[in-house]
C-alpha cells in the first residue's frame, strides 16, 4: 500500500506514522468509573488487536478509576478522551500514552484565556509525561469563531469542511511553534466525502503530520463498515492515513467487532480489494449513530438506535437523514445536520428536526414521536416532488 511521508509519532509502544504499519484504534464503551467492565473491555480490545484504546475522562473521579485501569491492564496502550475540561490532562497524564483533545471544546472552556495558552499547557504536560497528542476536529464541535468565519465557503454536499480543516492547521500551528512535534491529527465527520475531502485537503498542505481516519457516529453493521469503508479505501489508497477508527453502535460485549472491521478494511485495501460505492452516498435513507462508548448517559441508547433503524425502514427512498446520540458531549451539534436528530439523556431523549428542538421524550415514548415527524417530512418531500413535477 502506498505510504505518505508523515513523520513517526510514538504513543506507548506502537509508533503511528512514519512508514509504520497502520495502527487500529478502538474506545471503551464502558462508564470509566465502572473499573471492572472497563477493565474487561480495555483487555478486550487490546486482544481483538486494537494498538491504542480510548477512555474517557471527565471527573476526578474518572481519573481515579483511569489509575486502577491502567494498573491492572498495563499490556494496553491507552489514550485518555479529554472534554471540556482540558485542565485533567495533568491528571490523567501518569496513566495513558496519548492525550486527545478537541479543538472546538477548548473554545467553550475559560473563555479569557487564549486557545494557544490552553494548548501550551496539555503541550507541555504532554512532554513531561512523554506523551503523544492528537489534535481532534469533529464536524459538530467546531471552533465557533472559525464556523462563522467560513459559512457558506463549501458547497452544500461539504458544508463545514473548510472551517475543519482550518481549526486543524490552527492547532497544528500553535504545537509547531511550541517545539511540540509528536502529535496526529483527526478530520472526522459522519458523512464519507466531507471526511474524503477534509483529509485530502489537510494532506496537500500538511503532508507531514500523521493523520487518525474516521467516521463519525458511522451506525450500525453493516452500514456502519459501508461508510468507513468507503472514506478508508479513497484515502489509505492514496497514502493519507496512519491510524484508523472505526465507530460502530454495538452492544458492550461486541465493541471487538471495531477492530474486527478496521483490520480486515485494511488487509483488503493491502490486497488491492476494494467494494463498489453503495447506494445511500446517491441517496436514500441515511441512519447515522454513534458508537457506543464511556460517555452515552443511558445504555438504553443502544436498543433505540436499532429500533430507529428498525422503524424507519418504511422511508427507505427518500433523502433522509436521522442522527441517533447518545450523550449531551456530540448531541447537541451533531444532530443539527441530520433531518431528524436524537440525543440521549439519562432518563429522557432530545428530539430535533434540524437544529430545531422538539422537545424531550421518554425512552419508551421517543419512537412514537419520531414517527410523526418522519411521516410529516415524507409528505412534505413527496408534495415538493410534485410541485417540481
């Protein structure tokens, strides 16, 4: 497979880039601070052939489970997920290999101080620590500055992208001029050509910075390995990509099966195998739902995401989109792009048509109320279809 001549960024005892093997990542479904189950499924993956585990991390009280996690499965290189509270990563640093943080969410966290200060700091934890970083740009969390600034500089099919890939060179920036070198990057989105095309274009311009591929709340199997599929074969083809994820809604028990499918896209793409582009890129309906990790707030998320798909099958040739959450970290933003979008709180279900919220439902109560709205955007696709007619 051809290589791009990104630059070697160790994190534990897998090496990313440079030439390397490509590393296949996986993330902890589990709460952290349930240290039993997070055990289990940390070991889990680093069995199934997962190079690097994530675990998220957003309470002191985490940090102290993430203590006896990494005690008790030290044969795992592990990867701490930092939210809003960029702060924890002196906490957390004695424990994990690599530390991710999202660009966008150090936006929203002490606002008086400069993004570059914040960076400085988690930089300079890093380095104490013998860490790695990886600087991670999602679609639905971007710097609400550089949103602005680029609305309206892509066409629709790859809204957001440009302010991506800007909040990307941003950070790349600020850790170059820090003296920092030992960092990845991430370009995700939920859509397979904005997480195309944002890679192509961070990699024409940053050839040398090791990048991490994914897609984003890709769903259930297969679906979920379809889309993945799809971004990883037009990128790893080209060279561009060192690291992969892929995220898949599954129950606790299968949270293998990531890895599963990230080696065997890889191995397949090795052996010059490559699929066809399925139907749901030209249209149709588009399920998209989050992978199962540490920060969904009800387990019950799950069960409703396959019911979701399960129910809307009926709306299966129409272009439309329904985003499933499962905690109040991606939720929110993330759903905005969706036609219908949930998110899940512990006891109740956020439901959205756009970025317009409909209100808040019970589990048991939340499908009921999809179903209207899914049958009232029906109607109104089938009457515009026949004013265009």
């Amino acid at each position: 497979m051809k290589r791009a001549p990104s630059r070697p960024v160790r994190a534990g005892r897998v090496v990313i880039g440079g030439g390397n093997p490509i590393v296949v990542q996986s993330m902890a479904a589990t709460r952290t601070q349930d240290v039993e189950a997070t055990v289990a499924q940390v070991r889990m993956l680093h069995e199934a052939g997962a190079g690097l585990v994530r675990v998220a991390v957003d309470s002191v009280k985490d940090v102290q489970a993430l203590a006896e996690i990494r005690a008790r499965v030290p044969e795992a290189n592990l990867v701490v997920d930092l939210q809003e509270n960029y702060r924890l990563a002196a906490q957390v640093a004695p424990y994990v290999d690599k530390i991710r943080y999202n660009p966008g969410h150090l936006y929203h966290h002490e606002k008086q101080k400069s993004a570059r200060d914040k960076v400085a700091f988690i930089a300079e934890v890093a380095a104490q620590h013998d860490l790695a970083l990886r600087i991670g740009v999602n679609c639905g969390s971007v710097d609400p500055e550089l949103e602005e600034k680029f609305r309206g500089a892509d066409p629709p099919e790859l809204d957001g992208v440009s302010a991506m890939v800007e909040s990307a060179l941003q950070h790349a920036g600020y850790l170059d001029d820090l003296g920092f070198d030992r960092y990845v990057v991430s370009l995700k989105d939920s859509d397979p050509r904005k997480v195309i095309e944002a890679n192509r274009r961070f990699f024409a311009i940053r050839p040398d910075v090791p990048l991490h591929l994914g897609v984003t709340e890709a769903g259930m199997l297969p679906d979920g390995a379809i889309k993945t599929r799809i971004a990883f074969e037009q990128l790893l083809s080209q060279g561009i990509g060192d690291t992969i994820r892929v995220s898949l809604t599954l129950p606790f028990a299968e949270k293998w099966r990531e890895v599963e499918v990230g080696k065997q896209i890889v191995a397949d793409i090795e052996a010059g195998r490559f699929r066809s582009v399925p139907k749901f890129l030209e249209g149709g309906l588009n399920i998209i739902s989050c992978p199962s990790c540490s920060r969904v707030e009800n387990e019950a998320f799950v069960e409703l995401a396959f019911k979701v798909r399960e129910m809307a099958q009926y709306a299966k040739d129409y272009d439309i989109t329904i985003a499933v959450m499962g905690c109040r970290v991606n939720g929110p933003g993330e759903t905005d792009d969706a036609d219908l979008g949930l998110w899940c709180a512990p006891t109740f279900v956020n439901l959205k048509r756009g970025s317009e919220h409909l209100g808040a439902f019970r589990y048991d109560e939340v499908l009921g109320r999809l179903k209207e709205e899914l049958d009232r955007l029906i109607e109104e696709k089938r009457a515009a279809a026949q004013r265009r007619s």
